[in-house]
C-alpha cells in the first residue's frame, strides 16, 4: 500500500483544545512494499502517527492518501472496507484471558470476514492450518489450543504479532513489537515480521525503542515532541544524529559514544542500544 501524507497533525481525543498536539504537521511518502521504523523518546507521538495511518484518529490538519485515496471523505461503508486492509498491533494485544491461542490468532481475519463468519469462527475456528503456520514462525506451534492467560508476556507479544500473518492486510502497522522480548526473541521476531511482509507484498511500519534494531530496516523515522527530526536510509541514522533525536544525556547513558562517530568507529562491538 501507498501512504501519502502531507502536513498532517493529530491531537489525542481527550486533549484539551489549547494543549500540544500529539503530531506536529509533518510530510511523508512511502512506497508499496516498503519496511521502516519510527524511533523517538517516549511522548514522541509514534503511537499517534500509527493510529492516524490505520484511521483510528482522525487528523486535525493536513492530508493523508492510502493508495491515492483519502480516508475520511469516503462514506462510513467504503472507510470500514479499506479499514479491512489494514493491520494495527498494539503494544499489549487485547487477547482475552479465557480465548484460546487459536483464536485469539485468527482475529486477525476478523476485518476481512462477514459477521457470520466471524461468529461461527468463535464457535469453531476455521483455517487452522493457517494459524498453526503463523505461530510456527514465531516458535509457538504448540500453543494452538492452549488458553491466552497460560501464556507469558513474551508470548502473548508474539501471538498478537502472528495475527498480521493471518490477515490479508495490506499495511502492517506494528507498535512496540518486541517490548516483552528478550534480545535473542526479538532478533527471531524481527526477522520474521519482515520476511512475512515481504511475502505478503505488505507495507511494513512499526516503531521502535531499540535503536539497534530499528536500523536493520530499510529507512528510519526520528520524532521528537510530535515532530519530524529525520527521514533517512538506516546506514545514515549516526550517533549524532541519535544523540540530538534523544536527550543528550540519556543517549550518553545508554553507552553511546559522546563523541560521535569516531567513537563508534572504533567500538563496532559496543552493547545494542535501548533508548526510552
């Protein structure tokens, strides 16, 4: 899917009218196909720029195109249909204690399915090949009929991701996926959200706290405080550049080198960075 977006802002829903606006006005084009990562402190507004692409928040300013289409001047039948072409996967999936793996996986469908389809699901699910394969990639072939609140948070993180594998989606948008994974976890999930899109032929934007995994990516997106700080290729996304996107001294914490690029030069092996 195509996404173009020019001057676009967004506020919170519960915001005051005279408070900052979660999205300051910003312009991006994104290319059908393509993977990046949007990094930036907390309170940056990744998560708000997610929820606008997936029409979950309505702009309060601005453009935004989804395959040359502007959203919210379609009638409410025609925005609910493209909203079938879109997969948002929250930090904290909402997976219901009680709802078995299996479901909870296939809810993933649940946009593209007619309500009777959907309730039959729940009665008893269809396409399980399709799920088994989704939380294969994902090392939890054997969870298929275990119950959501028997499972770890690192699990449940990795079953809502499998969902996106079982949609017809096409625009992945994935907040904080590896927030309750370990570093060798994360690297598998990583890996496995790509190579999944990239086989699905889907549009792939997620955000990120870890800087290191963020520049695997093809492009990476710096926000600070609702605004755009940088649009670069990720071999271009330096220590500099990461040290102005986040506090000086926070970055410095995090065992980045203070004095820029030089340092990482010489220290290729330093520690991955988590930023926060």
């Amino acid at each position: 899917m195509r996404i173009a977006i020019e001057g676009l802002a967004a506020r919170h829903p519960a915001a005051a009218s005279g408070s900052i606006p979660a999205l300051k006005p910003l312009t991006l084009d994104v290319a059908p196909g393509e993977q990046l990562a949007i990094i930036g402190p907390s309170g940056a507004g990744k998560t708000t720029l997610l929820h606008a692409l997936a029409c979950a928040l309505k702009p309060t300013a601005g453009r935004l195109e989804l395959d040359g289409v502007d959203p919210w001047k379609l009638p409410v039948s025609q925005l609910q249909k493209l909203r079938g072409k879109l997969f948002l996967g929250p930090q904290a999936p909402p997976l219901p204690p009680r709802q078995r793996v299996i479901t909870a996986v296939l809810a993933g469908r649940l946009p593209q399915q007619s309500l009777l389809a959907s309730l039959r699901s729940l009665l008893y699910p269809t396409h399980i090949p399709e799920a088994q394969a989704a939380l294969e990639k994902f090392d939890l072939a054997g969870k298929l009929w275990d119950r959501v609140d028997r499972l770890s948070g690192g699990e449940r993180q990795r079953v809502g991701l499998a969902r996106a594998l079982v949609s017809s989606a096409s625009l992945w948008l994935v907040d904080e996926p590896l927030s309750s994974l370990d570093p060798s976890r994360a690297a598998q999930a990583i890996d496995t959200l790509t190579q999944a899109a990239r086989e699905h032929g889907a549009t792939l934007i997620t955000t990120l706290h870890q800087v290191d995994v963020a520049k695997r990516f093809q492009r990476v997106i710096g926000l600070r405080d609702g605004a755009l700080q940088f649009d670069l290729p990720a071999a271009e996304v330096t220590h500099g550049r990461l040290a102005e996107l986040y506090a000086q001294h926070e970055y410095e914490l995090l065992g980045a080198p203070a004095t820029g690029e030089e340092k990482a030069a010489e220290n290729p092996h330093s520690a991955p960075l988590y930023c926060r």
